[in-house]
C-alpha cells in the first residue's frame, strides 16, 4: 500500500513537451483513472510512473520516498501492459514467479506466492500451461497474476483490456473491480474507453494535450465537468453544445438565449458573465426528453434502435445536429420533427473561454 | 477474391518455370550425376570407356585399417631400443606393400600413430589427404561454428540500440560480407605476409618487436588458424544481421516487464532475449555449418591447401581431384561424401533444437 503524489511533473522528447506540467495525488488504495484521448500523455505518465520513462522535471513520490531516480524495481510497483508481456517460453507458474526467480528466493517461497496469486485470480489449472496454450483473457490474467506476486505498493495498468473483446472486457472489468476490492491496495490504471474509467474509478484524473484538464469521483466528472473538453470527452453519447447569448444574469441564475433554443434559464449561482456575452450551453443527450414544454424543435436525420434507448440525430433550425437518447424503442422516423424539453437544472454553461460557469 | 490469373495452376507452373528449369539443370542434375559418377571410373577426358566400379571409389577415400605393433625383441625376448632408449618397431611398410598375410591393409599409408603401452598403434588409411582435408574441414567448423555465431551475436546486441549513427557501424560490420571472398582472401593474404605484412608488422609495434615474424600462410601450425581467422571475420556481418533481425522480433515490453520485474543485464539476456532467438539461433547455426563445411576459395587463393596438407578441406579436394587431376568420379565421390555429413550434421542439429513439447 502507497500513496502516490506527482507534483509538477514535465515530459519532455526532445524539444517537445509531452506532459505540460502534472499534479495529481493519489490516495493509499485509491483506485485512480488516467483518461484522455491518444496522445494525450496518459500512458507516458503511467511509465514515468513505473520508471520506465525519465522524468524531465517535478517530484515523485511514492510511499514516503521521492522515486524520480530509482529504477523500476526499487519503486515498489507492478505493471500490466496492454500486450500482456508475458513471457512465451516460460509456463503460467514461471510466469508468475519470475520476479522471484530472478531475485533467487527460495523454492517454498516461489509455491506459496504463486499459489494464493493463482487462488486469488481462479486458474489454478493453468499454471502448468503455456501462453500459446491461452486465451486472451487467460493471459492478461497471467500478466495480473505475475504483478500480485509482487506484492507491490501500487498497481499500475496500462490499457490492460483493450486487446480483449467487448465480452470478455466486460467481465474483466468486474474482476478488476473486485481484485481491487479483495486486494485494498493502490492503483493506478491508463484507458481511453470512459466507461471503463467510469465503473472502475475512485477518481478519474482527465488528461489532454499533456495537461490535467480535471481531476473527480466518476459523476462530477459527469454532472459537473470542469471545461468543455471534460464535457465532451465523459459520456456516451458526446454532450450537445448549443451556441447562445447572455440574456440576462442574477445572483441566483443567468438566461441565455439562442434561436435553436429559445431563451432559457439556468439556475447557476454567481456566473462571471455580462449580458451579451457568448457562451456556450451543453445538454447532455440522455437529458433531453419527448413532450412536455417545447424548448428545442428540429428535423430527425438518423435514427439508431439499441433497444434500450433510441438515439436520435436532429438538426435544428440553425443546421446544428444534435444527439437525443430517448428511453426505451420510441417510434420516430427521419423527416419527423421533433419537439424536445430541456432540463435547465442539468444542463451545463461554459463561457467563451471554456471554462464551466 | 483471387483473380483467376493467381489461381490457375498453368500460370503457376509457367512463373515458376523459368526457375525451376534452371534449379533442375544446375542444381539438381548435377547432383544425380554426381551420385552416378562416384559408382563409376568416369575421368575428365578419357578415350577409355566409364566402367561401373561399385563402391570402390569409397573405399579408396575412406578405407581406414588400425594395425597394432609389438615392439621387434631380440632372441631372449628383450625389446630392442634404440639410442634414446625408446623400443623399435617393424617398419609399417613391411605390412602396407606387398605382404599376402595381410591383404586388407596393402596400398595403405601411415595417418597418425601413438603408444599404447609398449605397443605401438598406427591408424592407416588409402587416402591420407583426403583424411587430412576430412579432419581440416571438421576443425573448420567446430570453431568456426561457435565462434562466428558467438560473435555475430555480440555485434547484434550492440547495434541493436537506439543510438545516433548506429546504421554506420550495421554497415561497417556488414562490409566484409559483400566484397568478394576472394579480393577478401588476397587482401588478407597481404596482411598475413611472412615478411612485411600488417599483422606481422602490428604485432612488431605493440610488442616492441618482441614477437618473431611469422609467416603465418606458410606454417602448417599457423594456416588454417589464420584461415579460420579471416573466415570467421568475413561472415560475421551477414550472421549478425539475421541475429539482428531476430532480436528486433522480440517484443520490447518484453524488456520493460523484466526490467520492473527487476532482472539484472544478464538476467535479461538469459530469460528475455536468449529464448526468444531460439528459432534464430537454429537457423545460424546450420547456415554456418553448411557455409564452414564448403570452405573453398580462400584455401584455393591463400595456401592452395599446403602447407604439408595442413590446409586441406573436403571441398578444395573434390575441385582438386575432379579437375585437377581430371578425376571426375573422385571428385564426384567426395561430393556425395560432403552432402552425406551435412546432411546427417543437419539433422542432428535440428533434432537437438527442436521445440521440447
């Protein structure tokens, strides 16, 4: 168990600055998401992390010690890579105990570790088998399995599922949830899938361009996102954002207006705006709803049935195309006009400058 | 979909003519009449007609007889010595020319002999040249073998680095393997020169002329190793290179896991890189086997085999035999012998590599 605290972390290749900069803390058995689009750093960060990377500025610290110069087997942490890593020649169990192997311990040692590894994971009867001999979750298991023999104060993953299928990534996830759970121990996990992100996560840290752009518990992250890059990137479908104008601003709330979507009031405290100001108003697709007031009108182009909700893209009066989740199997068809409600309370403001009001 | 022009067998067969035309006149009729010759007195140029001679071509090249010689005692049954106290033994010629009481070993000549006891052993064969080339050529190999291979390997781990320049050296190692062998063999007969050559004259410098000249072609105990020398020099850029191909295949998160797991540069060598070569270092292997077992053209433009045989190999002899002296069925049989050994040495090879189940 450790804490990790990164403190003005910079990343530099060259003359070129991948990572701009980076506070993040993370608490002891905190289960913490690195997220953010390709080439955003995240990974970068992760095997700077894991020492596999040199820091080119700020502090690291682990536990207690600042790690910046140690190398990776001194930093008490255990890495799980995307392509497994797991080595072709050797077996599951010598997979597993190849940390110990290579540090000479002895033999009893080297049974008891790899037997609650393979206890705590369920497989058992893989380990005399090879890799060839496995199937992709199996393998990624071996590769989880070799990182818990470690016995390591921080778990780090690197997009470890997304070289499985949809299935199998689905159960995975619920197995990492619980290894989590049974293990209590760090961890510090990379992905660009947000819903991974969102179901694992203690705290999700949303990375773009090398910069943090927010740090929160999964649902701030969703109700309450920081900027319009946050908003846009957390949730599925992406959020709507609607061009508008300050109306008119109070203590208590702020009014804007646009033709696409009339005039609205947002209840939002304190908002730094003057009235004329252009800000932007994001609606999250799941947040618009059939019937009721009439604040949004448009032309439904595309419909898309999943069953359980029915995505609908409308273009409205100013030719923007919005995305709508409506619950359940609605009948709609393209050409159909649409009449949709807001909800004010829910939906977002971003000023000019991108920030949330 | 496979368009008809890459499915039909006809075209196939007519791209694949060409070549299999010439394989067949150049490379595999040779080798059927090489078969056919060695059972026949087939010669160059000859008036005679070819006689089928069964096996006595490889009876002559490969006849060998192992005779046992008491020491020659006086009429009391004391061994005779001679000055220096050591016994004396019937002349081996007595027994090899003209002696009906032992016809198996008439024609033969002395190859090597050593004491047993009081006795002395002599081991003759009918053809002690060939013999000689025989023991040349395994010598060859069994250090060439190992020493190119290892050293090629070597080469391979340094230029396998990211490192500004390296191609420079990829080249320069490779060099040697696209000049001629035989520029390449008069080049290093000027550096092996007796008198004024480089490593005679380099040896003179760093030791202050210490070190006696050597004519290192002209010695019988210096040639084949300098042979051996300049050989494995030669090739070692072209075995690096496959070396160099197979450690690129080996997954660098390979090296990240083993580094996290802790392995030391060793460590990482024996349980990362080593296994996975494996397939490579097969290749290698056989690749200079075979190359060492047909050793030709630098015995031919350095030492023509002397000097007293001590640079014959199996190949300059069939050459030597078949054209020289114009004994084409002679030479053929050496042929037929060579395939035989790399062929046996090949599978041996494979055998002891195989992928344990």
């Amino acid at each position: 168990m450790a804490r990790v605290s990164l403190s003005g972390i910079k990343k530099n290749y060259g003359g070129v600055e991948i990572i701009k900069g980076v506070d993040i803390d993370v608490a002891d058995g905190e289960f913490t998401v690195f997220v953010g689009p390709s080439g955003c750093g995240k990974s970068t960060l992760l095997r700077m992390i894991a020492g596999l990377e040199d820091i080119t500025g700020g502090t690291l610290t682990i536990g207690d010690r600042v790690v910046n110069d140690l190398p990776p087997k001194d930093r008490s942490i255990a890495m799980v890579f995307q392509s497994y890593a797991i080595f072709p020649h050797m077996t599951v169990r010598e997979n597993l105990a190849f940390g110990l192997t290579i540090a000479n311990a002895p033999k009893a040692e080297k049974d008891a570790k790899v037997a609650e590894a393979a206890r705590i994971l369920q497989m058992e009867h893989l380990l005399d088998r090879r890799p060839s001999q496995l199937s992709g979750g199996q393998r990624q298991r071996v590769a989880i399995g070799r990182a818990i023999v470690r016995k390591p104060g921080v778990f780090l993953f690197d997009e470890p599922l997304s070289n499985l299928d949809a299935a199998l990534r689905v159960d995975m996830r619920m197995e990492l949830a619980k290894l989590h759970a049974d293990l209590g121990a760090t961890m510090i996990y990379v992905t660009h899938d947000q819903v991974e992100a969102m179901t694992l996560a203690d705290k999700i840290v949303v990375l773009n361009a090398g910069i943090v752009q927010q740090v929160g518990t999964p649902l701030e992250l969703y109700h309450r996102p920081a900027n319009l890059f946050v908003a846009g990137f957390i949730g599925s479908p992406k959020m709507n954002f609607l061009k508008a104008k300050v109306e008119a601003v109070d203590a208590t709330s702020v009014t804007v207006g646009s033709p696409d979507i009339g005039t609205l009031v947002l209840p939002k405290a304190n908002v730094a705006a003057a009235v004329g100001d252009a800000v932007t108003v994001g609606m999250r697709p799941h947040h618009l709803t059939l019937g009721g007031a009439q604040d949004i009108t448009g032309r439904v182009v595309l419909v898309e049935r999943l069953g359980n909700e029915t995505l609908t893209a409308i273009v409205l009066a100013s030719g923007q195309q919005i995305i709508v989740a409506l619950p359940g199997d609605i009948e709609v068809m393209a050409g159909q006009q649409l009449h949709l409600a807001t909800q004010a309370e829910r939906a977002c403001l971003f000023l000019a400058n991108g920030l949330a009001a | 979909m496979a368009s008809k022009f890459t499915r039909s067998n006809r075209t196939g067969w007519m791209m694949a003519g060409p070549a299999a035309a010439l394989m067949a006149i150049f490379v595999v009729l040779p080798f059927l009449f090489a078969i056919g010759l060695s059972f026949t007195n087939q010669r160059l140029i000859s008036p005679n007609p070819t006689q089928f001679v069964g096996l006595s071509n490889y009876e002559q090249l490969l006849g060998v007889g192992v005779l046992t010689l008491a020491p020659e005692t006086d009429t009391t049954g004391a061994v005779l010595r001679d000055a220096d106290g050591k016994p004396s033994y019937p002349s081996v010629r007595s027994f090899t020319r003209n002696n009906d009481q032992y016809p198996q070993y008439d024609g033969m000549r002395e190859w090597f002999s050593f004491g047993l006891g009081d006795n002395q052993v002599y081991v003759l064969g009918r053809d002690i040249v060939f013999l000689k080339a025989l023991v040349n050529t395994v010598i060859f190999v069994l250090v060439v073998a190992p020493v190119q291979g290892g050293l090629a390997l070597g080469l391979a781990l340094l230029i396998n680095q990211r490192l500004r320049g390296i191609n420079l050296f990829r080249a320069i190692y490779f060099m040697p393997v696209v000049v001629s062998i035989v520029v390449v063999s008069l080049l290093w007969r000027f550096i092996y020169d007796g008198n004024s050559g480089l490593l005679n004259n380099l040896l003179g410098a760093i030791s202050l002329g210490t070190i006696p000249r050597i004519d290192w072609l002209g010695n019988p105990g210096t040639a084949l190793g300098a042979i051996i020398a300049m050989s494995v020099w030669q090739a070692v850029g072209f075995h690096m290179v496959i070396w160099l191909s197979g450690l690129q295949t080996i997954s660098p998160t390979l090296y990240e896991a083993a580094a996290i797991e802790g392995a030391s540069p060793w460590q990482t060598f024996r349980y990362v890189t080593w296994p996975g070569l494996r397939n490579t270092a097969v290749l290698v292997l056989i690749v200079i086997t075979m190359q060492a077992f047909s050793l030709f053209s630098q015995i031919d433009v350095m030492t023509g085999g002397g000097p007293l045989d001590s640079t014959q190999t199996i190949v300059f002899q069939a050459v030597e035999r078949g054209y020289g002296k114009q004994d084409i069925s002679g030479g053929s049989t050496i042929s037929v012998v060579l395939f035989v050994i790399v062929l046996s040495i090949s599978l041996i090879q494979r055998w002891l590599t195989r992928e344990k189940k």
